[in-house]
C-alpha cells in the first residue's frame, strides 16, 4: 500500500487548519486545490468525501475528512511529531477534551453567532453548547491555567481549537479576550503556523 499523503484544499477554507496541521507533522505531502462549486463536486472528488466539501486527506488507502478528525489522525500517524499526549497520560483527557470541545461548542456557538441564530436563553439547556459565553468563558479557563490547551505543551488540539479562536476574533465572532489575544499570538507565532499562512496566502485569488 502506497504510503503518499494526499491534501484536498481550498485557501479560502478550514483547509488552513490542516495545513498547518500538516506543516507541524514534516511529512512530505501532496496537494490538490479544488475549487467550490467545480471540482469540489465533481465525481472524482465526491469519490473521496461525498460531502463535496475540504479539507480531507487521502493516507494510502485511509480517506479522513472534517478537520478535528484529520488533526487527530495526523497526530497518532506520525508520533514524532509529538503533537498528542501519550495513551494513558493524565494529558490525554484534555487533549480529546478541548479538540472535541471546538468541533461541538465552539463551532455550534460561533457558526450561530455569525448566521443571526440566537438560542432563546430560556432554551439554552437544549443545546450543547448553551451560550456562546459559556463557551468563551470555558476557553478562557482553560488558558487561564496552562500556556496552551492540553498543558504546558502544544498539541493538536491547539492547532484545531486554536485556529478557531484567532479566525473568531479576526472576524468578530468571538471577542479579543486578552487570554486570548496571548494564546493567538503564542501559536501563531510558531513556524509551521508562519509557513502554513505563507502557503495559503500564495494560493488566494489574485485581486
């Protein structure tokens, strides 16, 4: 089984989060822009995600698509890396905790707060995140307390996560706590970060 690793994108998606997902490991890869609205939903990619939707990866004969779930993969494929907590650790909860946490809460209460979708507070329990404070106040938390989501190292669940709370703030969704503000500028400081925006940033539509 041919090892090759295989990145669908486009610059103007969650495809950024793997990206840089895919500078940290320093594993050669291979990538293919696809455009939305064409080769997104064309047969050949339908194929590799039905969805018609990026990011997704192909591993040799492995297919993962939505991004928290390639994030995770990569970390466990490639362990040199060192991007997820040992199996057993007592890092390892919070680790799975705060990557699922942004792909459950912090997507739901974001992507809601961006489409005018307000949970009457009276309902809030019906919904797993409940309100986007509690969330926000949930990360801010967690960041109170260590430099980065997991502990005192960077993982994955930084990467994910991570990249969720630095678009929020850009594009206001979610407001510049200063927690987060240091935390944004702590990860996206970091050379896979840098080289991944460098990368993205080459491929946007030129104006």
């Amino acid at each position: 089984m041919s090892d090759e690793l295989v990145f669908y994108t486009n610059p103007m998606s969650r495809g950024r989060i793997v990206r840089w997902m895919l500078e940290e490991i320093g594993q050669p890869y291979k990538t293919e822009v696809l455009e939305y609205g064409t080769t997104m939903k064309a047969p050949a990619y339908l194929a590799i995600n039905p969805m018609g939707k990026v990011p997704a990866i192909r591993h040799g004969d492995t297919v993962v698509t939505e991004a928290a779930a390639i994030c995770t993969y990569l970390a466990d494929v490639f362990p040199q890396a060192n991007l997820a907590p040992a199996p057993g650790s007592h890092e390892r909860g919070p680790y799975y905790r705060w990557l699922f946490f942004g792909a459950g809460p912090v997507e739901s209460a974001v992507s809601n707060k961006a489409m005018g979708f307000q949970v009457p507070p009276e309902r809030a329990g019906t919904v797993g995140y409940g309100s986007l404070d509690s969330v926000l106040n949930a990360l801010e938390n967690a960041l109170s307390k260590s430099d980065y989501l997991a502990g005192d190292r960077f993982t994955a669940a930084d990467v994910y996560t991570g990249s969720q709370i630095g678009w929020g703030m850009q594009f206001g969704s979610i407001e510049k706590r200063p927690v987060f503000e240091r935390y944004a500028e702590r990860i996206n400081s970091r050379p896979a970060a840098i080289r991944a925006r460098q990368i993205d940033d080459a491929l946007l539509p030129k104006k």
